[in-house]
C-alpha cells in the first residue's frame, strides 16, 4: 500500500532513506542522514560490504568502525542486496559507478541496472535521487524511462509549472572528497535538479536536513551539466599546469616555486599542481562524458579534448625520466630495479581508482623493470577493472631494502613517508609530486619530473 507523500513530507523526520552502493560516496551519505535520525538502508551486490556494515565494520580507511556500529546498534543504519525492501523507502539515492569502458566512451551500466532493479519495486510518491556523476540528459533519457515502465509516471515540467505526478525524481551530484578533513559532505553545498518542479522541491527538502545549503537548479539536466563543470574545470587547469611544468624542466625552472610565488596574489589565480596523471572517481572521467555527448549536437569540445591528451600522457613522461635517469647512470630501465613509493590516486587516502600509479606499473613492466610497490594503504593488490597486479603485495621501507633498488619513483607523497630517510637510503629518487622538497641533503640523488 503506498503512503501519500506531498514534496514537503521530505523535509521532515521519520523518513526510510534507501541507498544504492555503498562505496565511498553512498556509504558517507548513508550515515551523515543516520546521524540526523533518519533510518537508512545501504544496498549493495556485494555481500561482503553487507555483512562488515551490519557487524560495525569498516572497509573504508576515512570512515571510522566506531560511527557505523554507533548507528547500527541504534538501528538507524542497515545494509542489504535484498532489492524488494525498495519498496519499503520512502526515498531512494543511486549512488553506484559510473566508469568510461576501453573507448573511453561512457559506461552507464550500473546506473541502467540500478534503474531496472527499482522499477519493479517503485512506489508512488516515492522519491528517487541520481547521485552518480554522468553527461546532461541520463536522468530524464535512460532513468526515467526505465523507472515509468510499471505505469507510475513523472512527466516532465518544461514550463516550470506544477504538474501532478505519481512519484518524484530528481539529479543531485556527489562531492564527495576522500580524506578533505576541511569539507566534509555537512560543509558541501548540494545542487539539486527535479525532473518536475516538485520533484526539485521533494529533492532539496531531503538534503536540506544534512548539507549547509542547498543550490536548486531547473532541470536534471542543469545539475548534471555542474558537476562536470566543476571537475572539468579543475580537468583543465591540471593539464595546463602539467604542460608547463615539462616545459619548466626544459627551461631549468621550478614549476612549484613558480606555482606557490603566483599563488601569493590575492586575486585572480587559482594554484593547481602537477604531478604523475590524473586519479580518483571524478577528474579522469567526468570530462569524457560531456565530450561524448557534445557529438551528438556536433559540437567539438577542444579544451576537453586537449586537456585529456596532456594528462593521459603524463605517466609516459614519468617513465622517460625514469629511463632517462637511470641512463645518466649507466644502467637501462630493462632489468633494473624499481621501487614504486604509493599506489593511491592522492595522499593518504586508501582509494585507487583511476590511480596513474597502476598505469606507471604497467608502463614500466612493459619496458623490462623489475618492479615492486610500497603503500602503507594497500599491503596487497588485487584484480581490477583495467588490471590485474594481484600477485604484487607491499614491500618494507627498511634502509636495506630501499637501498638494493636501483630507483624509487614517488607517485604518491602520502604523509607517512620519511622523504629524508628515503632519500638518503636510495641509490636514485624519481620526484614526480615534489615530496622531496624539504630534503636537504643528497639532494644529488633526487631527479624531479
């Protein structure tokens, strides 16, 4: 039997809050709603996830075991693959992947497969919310579609008038940042777009209960186009600063001092860092989205374009000055012995998602080095979407060890590392993050890139 829910009723308390995927944006939002008092659902496919969650476990470094017990206990919060319990929520927030495939083309499957896992189970007056970032027109084109073939419907409301509709759906990029102890998902802004007027509404009265502010927009399609402003925007500001900085090495310029001097202007700059490619959910893939679908208005979406072919290329400029290093030494990259130091996509995080460190492990191996890891995240790896480094397992940082490598290649600065000992341990340090740059001494031995 379904509950009578105007967009007004979810502002309020008592709420039954499902979340789809409960990684590392589904999962903080999970809570941050149970820490308001509202009763939450993960669901997930994976039963391991389901099974640490209802036991108080954590699987993700950020997020401490003691919050999720702490709701679990008090039964605000728990996870299931049971999909029919859909239709005991009142709202439901799709939070699953959203990757590029071999093409880099955009890969909608999770998000077409959560759609259909709801459709059977969708409710009238039921709100659904897309967190998952995608190009401008998957909510309205392949989400409701699927969500309307039961016979509810959500029509659309180009005029900005009120219609009736049977349930309410609704765009809401995540902004999520693993490991920012300064902006946590409380401190965010959250923009939020309805296919309707009072899907908008039933939309932003939700998150409203848990964000600062909430920013409507007039359309689904409108909240989508931002978040792939804001990650294209830093996109191509990365690439920019990564091409100068090949170019700094040229000039025999520092592009850091150059970068943290131009950043003392109070207005007018915004620093942006170099460094080995692009990682993390959102940067290496959000751009690819809105180029793909320019094509379908012909339109050329250069900048974009541009910027991908800098950053893509940045692990390739990482191994040739690798090679270029060792050769200095009289060695050759083929048969040498290479420590990689992180495999993270950032610092002190443990998430590897579209991490350049597996491509330089994949780039360097092809050229013959005899490669090993350290990353005090990730004592061993495991099979991935794009690659399988499963027999690889995390190496000590004693002096001896780092010492019988013929070079260290930082690619990721997390802040555990003593650069120093580091440094004075190795034969050879390849800086691709600047981490070195407090070392004084054998600064000899240090090769930036």
């Amino acid at each position: 039997m379904s509950v009578e829910r105007n967009p007004e009723f979810f502002a309020g308390k008592g709420i039954q809050i499902g979340i789809i995927g409960c990684g590392y944006v589904g999962l903080p939002l999970a809570l941050r709603f149970a820490d308001v008092g509202q009763r939450v659902t993960g669901f997930d496919l994976d039963e391991s996830k389901i099974a640490k969650l209802n036991a108080g476990q954590s699987y993700i470094q950020h997020i401490p075991a003691d919050k999720i017990r702490e709701h679990v206990q008090a039964k605000r919060f728990d996870a299931t693959s049971d999909f029919t319990r859909l239709r005991q929520m009142d709202a439901v927030l799709i939070c699953v992947p959203t990757p590029l495939d071999e093409r880099r083309e955009p890969d909608l499957t999770y998000v077409e497969q959560t759609a259909k896992a709801i459709a059977p189970n969708l409710q009238r007056n039921q709100l659904i919310v897309l967190e998952s970032t995608t190009y401008p027109g998957t909510t309205e084109e392949l989400v409701l579609p699927i969500l309307e073939k039961g016979g509810l419907r959500c029509p659309l409301a180009k005029d900005g008038n009120d219609i009736s509709t049977d349930f309410y759906l609704a765009f809401s990029p995540e902004r999520e940042d693993p490991g920012n102890k300064q902006y946590g998902l409380a401190q965010i802004p959250k923009v939020v777009g309805g296919i309707n007027p009072a899907s908008g509404r039933a939309a932003a009265g939700l998150y409203a209960q848990i964000v600062s502010k909430v920013v409507p927009v007039s359309s689904t399609r409108a909240a989508e186009m931002v978040k792939l402003l804001e990650n294209i925007f830093r996109c191509v500001n990365i690439a920019l600063v990564n091409e100068l900085k090949q170019l700094s090495l040229r000039m025999g310029l520092d592009i850091w001092e150059v970068i943290d001097s131009a950043a003392t202007k109070p207005f007018g700059f915004m620093p942006f860092y170099p460094g080995p490619g692009l990682g993390g959910h959102c940067i290496p893939v959000d751009p690819y989205y809105l180029s793909w679908k320019a094509r379908e208005y012909d339109f050329a979406t250069r900048f974009i374009e541009l910027a991908g072919e800098i950053n893509t290329g940045m692990p390739y400029h990482v191994v040739d000055a690798v090679a270029a290093a060792l050769n200095d030494r009289q060695k050759s990259i083929k048969g040498s012995r290479i420590l990689l130091l992180g495999v993270a996509y950032k610092k002190d995080v443990d998430d590897l998602r579209e991490s350049p460190s597996l491509k330089l492990l994949e780039l360097l191996t092809d050229r013959g080095a005899l490669i090993d890891y350290n990353d005090p995240y990730f004592p061993a790896l495991f099979k991935m979407r794009h690659y399988d480094f499963s027999d690889k397992r995390s190496v000590d940082l004693t002096p001896a060890i780092i010492a019988r490598y013929d070079c260290v290649l930082i690619a990721t600065d997390h802040s555990r590392y003593d650069y120093g000992a580091i440094v004075r341990d190795a034969q050879l340090v390849v800086d691709s993050r600047n981490a070195t740059r407090a070392v004084k001494q054998h600064r000899e031995k240090i090769i930036s890139c």
